[in-house]
C-alpha cells in the first residue's frame, strides 16, 4: 500500500512518455522504438497495481486500518530520510608545521 501511489504515478509517467515520444514528428523512428516504454513494462506495472489493490479489498476493515498506519509511518520516515544529502567539513589539521 505505500507504494501504490508511487506505482500509479510511475505508470502515469510511462504513458505520457511513450504518448510524448510518439508524437515527435522530426525524431527517427529507430530513436523512438529505442526510447519508447514497452508495452509489455507498462502491463507489467498495470498488474502489479491491479493484485496490490485487489489484495487492498481482500483485507478486513481493522487490517486495512492497521496497514494505512504502518504506512503512513513508513512515509513519514522516508521524509526524514530522503533529505538532501551533506559534505562533511574536513578533518582539523592537528599538526599545522607538517607540509602536505
């Protein structure tokens, strides 16, 4: 469940992307087969949406509910773990007198 809003958007973005591609008009048609989605990368991605929802309704209400809070858990922690990435500062120099 926490990732199936990123699933339905990956999808959404596979789509307009082969839609995008296949409408360029001055691209070669070998650039566009290479670069184009699959039809079978975007099946994929469509069953994969369609078990974990169909998984979704199988679940009774309390299990649906303790799984929207694990998952919004989940989501919270990956917030404060996907931040920007930082440079540690350079180690002092303890022996100032020595030359590289």
């Amino acid at each position: 469940m926490s990732y199936l809003p990123d699933l339905e958007a990956y999808l959404a973005d596979l789509i307009r992307n082969r839609e995008r591609i296949a409408a360029m008009a001055t691209a070669d048609e070998w650039a566009k087969r290479e670069s184009m989605p699959s039809e079978e990368e975007i099946s994929k991605v469509r069953r994969l949406i369609h078990r974990v929802k169909d998984n979704l309704a199988d679940l009774t209400d309390a299990e649906r509910q303790h799984l929207e809070e694990a998952t919004k858990l989940v989501r919270r922690s990956r917030q404060v773990l996907l931040g920007m990435p930082h440079i540690r500062q350079p180690l002092p120099d303890v022996r100032p007198e020595r030359t590289a």
